[in-house]
C-alpha cells in the first residue's frame, strides 16, 4: 500500500470509529447512566434517538 492509500483510508476508519462509538453510546453507556442519575425511560429513548441522529451526520 502506498501513501496515497492510507490517507484516503484514514476518513472511511475514522467515520467507522465514530460511529461504532455513538452506537455504543447510544445502547450501552446512555442507559446504564440514565438508570443510575434516575432518569425515566422515555428520556432516555430521546436521548438515544439524537444521539442517533448524531451518528447519522457524520
């Protein structure tokens, strides 16, 4: 692989990280905190769905 193939690599990794994050956010991190501040299930679904949102941006 040479140079010029790494660097146009780098954005496709780099949107897949992001969005593997945010779908970890999303379906791991948010609710387990949600549960522990104490806030009730359809916030957290809201939450979840601009998070999602989010994701779909980048």
């Amino acid at each position: 692989m040479n140079q010029n193939q790494v660097n146009q690599n780098q954005p496709e990794m780099a949107s897949l990280l992001l969005g593997a994050g945010f779908a970890l956010a999303s379906l791991i991190i948010l609710p387990a905190v949600a549960q522990r501040v104490g806030l009730g299930s359809s916030l957290t679904i809201v939450l979840r769905g601009a998070l999602m949102r989010a994701a779909n941006r980048f």
